[in-house]
C-alpha cells in the first residue's frame, strides 16, 4: 500500500504535512496489511484466538476472518430447509465451454456448486476478565458440504481455537449448529457436521488432472460478511510449497490468481465442470514490511489431499499419521547450493526429537532424506504426504545423504501425537 506522494498547491508547509502523514498511514497500512505474519482478521483480531506463527519472512496469509463490531451479525430465520439435497455432479473434462442450457461457464458453474457453500461460524469461547465475562469471540469462514450427511469440509485455522460452531447455508435464511467431527493441522483440513438435511452436496475432481493455465472459480464468504462471493482466475501453477502452522510443509499446493480474500478460507476452489478441485487456504501479500507487494498469489490444496485427509476425520476423528520425530524442510537447487548439500532434492532435517523413531534410527541434523521405502522426496512427494501412505509401526527403509556419504537408516513409524 504506498501512499500518494503526489503533490498540489505552493504551500510549502501544507506539503510537507501531507507527505508525512501519507507516509505515516502508509506505514500503518503496511502494518495492518504486511505484517511479518499477517493475521487474518477483520478489525476484531483481538477477539479471536486465531492468530498465525512466525513461519516466513514472506507475508503467508490464512484467509479466515473475524467477524467485525462494525458489520451486523447474520440473522437467518430458524426455518429447516425442505428441498431434496442437490448432487453436483462433475462432467466430463472434454465438456464443452459452452453448457448445454445456455448458460455461460461460469454462471453454470456457480450454480451446481454454489449451494453448497456454506459460512462457519467459529465461536471461541467467552472472554473472562477481572470485570467478568466480556462477550464470546466470533471468526468466520468458509465450507463446502461434501455428503447428504451433512459433512463439511474447511480448513483447520478455521476451526481452531473454536469452543462452538455453526454454518450459514447459502441461501442465508439458516444459522445451525455444527460439531467438530475433527481436525488435522498437518493439512490444514478440519470436517464439521451438521444434522439438518442439507441443500446440496458438492463432489470431487480430479486434482491430479489440473492444468497450467486452466480457468477455476473461487467462492467463498469474502470479509466474512459478503456470503458465497464469486471469483475467478487460472492455475497459476502447481505443487507448490508454503509453511504451516504445524511446522511441516503444506506441500503440492494449487496457486491461482482467482482472488481469495479473508473468509474464504475453506471455500472450494472448482474447475469449469463445478466439482471441487481445491480448497483455498492462504494467500501472500508481500514479502514483508517495505518488501515487495504481491498480487494474485493464493493458494488451495489439491482435492485428492482433501479427501483422503477427510475420509480419515469422518471415520477417526483424527488422521492417524505415522511420526517420525523430525523437523524438516524440502530443499530446491537453490538451497542446496546455499548449504553446500551434494543433492538437489529431498528433506532437510532441521532437528531431530530426542527419543523419537529417527532418534532411535540414527538421523541427524543436518541429514537429508531423499527416499523412503524407494519413494524419492521431490516437489510432489513431501516427507509427511509419503510417511502417510504407512501405518503407525511400519517399519520402513531411509536413503539418507550425510555430508558425502550415502547412508540406508531403518524407522519403525510411531504415532503421531494429536496436539503437534
């Protein structure tokens, strides 16, 4: 955000009065806007437990948002829906652009997969203070109904930090409650349910088909308070990589320039057939304060993680994800070259918890794993996404580079403990 620095009239003092306070509400816009770990809130951030860690020197937004004093609240009627649920069905990849109704593609497409999108509500529990109890902290976000039992995909941030839920349909006329069926921060990827019949149902593409250059649909509850906004843009690029909050990678992402703005976290991002093919997740404004601005970089991750992050929550509750025991990071070129490292590719172990099974097994800091179980670690296999095709006690087989030497270490997996 710079400030306007251009200048009009012969005061000289007016002038100068103007630059600086152009400049100190840049700054403040810059802070607000840029900080070195945006907050996605929306002029309630002190009521929402929400806030992000330190992951990046680049600006990593989660797009949730809280609810502002300022906007109303949503006041739907408590009327059920009555109408049949509504599959979205996906057709064909080769479909023609053109929709046999009529309809332009985008229009067609919001209408298959509009209804179910849905606004959670996150209500973290009520504020104690010395003068008592002061009002109960509200976020919102977004979802998108995936069965006619009522499930709701969103995203972890969302939901974290909630004491109760709710969702608000997209038609507006229902605010009912949801509960947390569960969460996996790994992902980012929680699932609610809801027990009213639902007014639609969402379904799947294929995320591995996805192009470069291929035209998607945003929607999701912009600001929070602009319910199923619309948007638009293209496949910027794929399997890319971000921090997450858990400490790991959230890794083959979907970046697109269709904008995403605060709330529409956990709204689905959809090709031209109105299936899900993402759920949107972050966006980077810039770089840091006096950094580069960043325009059109958001991010979704790929439906295929999605379901089977949400298949796992709805019959477990948890993702049981088999632990290692390290802190890594995915290495490029670039870094390898920074670090002296003799491979291009791989994990980057960054530290190793004592007791834990790469502990036991051998790893150090400072290893690099470029193979588990033959698996090679690149920028489509992540470390977690390969661990969690195995089972808590597998044993299983590392190809691990130290300095120059080439080493095979061997990890019985443990299982993951639920709070990290």
């Amino acid at each position: 955000m710079e400030p306007n620095k251009s200048r009009s009239g012969p005061a000289w003092t007016l002038t100068v009065f103007v630059i600086i306070f152009s400049l100190v509400i840049g700054a403040i816009g810059e802070a607000i806007i840029e900080p070195t770990v945006a907050r996605a809130v929306t002029g309630a951030e002190t009521r929402a437990n929400l806030a992000l860690k330190a992951l990046t020197s680049k600006s990593v937004t989660k797009v949730a948002t809280a609810a502002a004093q300022a906007m109303p609240n949503p006041s739907p009627s408590s009327t059920s829906p009555t109408s049949t649920p509504t599959t979205i069905q996906g057709s064909s990849p080769t479909a023609p652009t053109q929709m046999a109704n009529g309809d332009e593609p985008f229009v067609s497409v919001v209408k298959k997969a509009g209804p179910a999108v849905v606004t959670v509500v996150n209500q973290a529990p009520p504020i104690q203070t010395a003068f008592g109890q002061i009002g109960q902290p509200e976020a919102l976000g977004s979802g998108v109904i995936i069965d006619k039992d009522g499930h709701i995909v969103t995203n972890n941030h969302v939901v974290a930090g909630g004491g109760s839920f709710q969702v608000i349909f997209a038609n507006g006329q229902q605010k009912v409650p949801a509960t947390l069926v569960g969460r996996d921060p790994v992902s980012d990827i929680a699932v609610l349910k809801v027990n009213v019949p639902v007014p639609a149902v969402a379904t799947f593409g294929n995320s591995d088909d996805l192009q470069i250059g291929e035209q998607v649909v945003a929607i999701g509850s912009a600001l929070g308070d602009f319910r199923n906004t619309v948007t638009h843009g293209i496949v910027s690029g794929l399997d890319r990589t971000l921090p997450a909050d858990s400490g790991e990678a959230l890794s083959g992402l979907i970046q697109t320039d269709a904008p995403i703005n605060h709330g529409n976290s956990g709204g689905p991002l959809l090709n031209l057939q109105g299936q899900v093919i993402g759920i949107n997740t972050a966006v980077v404004r810039s770089t840091g304060v006096g950094g580069d601005i960043a325009e059109g970089l958001g991010f979704a991750i790929p439906s295929n993680t999605v379901k089977q992050i949400a298949d796992q929550l709805i019959q477990h509750g948890v993702v049981p994800r088999p632990f290692l025991g390290v802190t890594a990071g995915m290495i490029s070129p670039p870094i390898a070259s920074y670090y002296g490292l003799s491979v291009t590719h791989g994990a980057l172990i960054q530290s190793v918890e004592a007791g834990s099974p790469a502990d036991k097994a051998g790893l150090k800091a400072g290893d690099v794993i470029t193979a588990v179980d033959g698996t090679t670690l690149d920028d489509t296999h992540s470390l977690a996404n390969v661990l969690l095709a195995h089972k808590v006690g597998d044993s299983v087989q590392l190809s691990v580079t130290r300095g120059n030497q080439s080493l095979t270490l061997t990890a019985t997996l443990g299982q993951r403990p639920l709070n990290s």
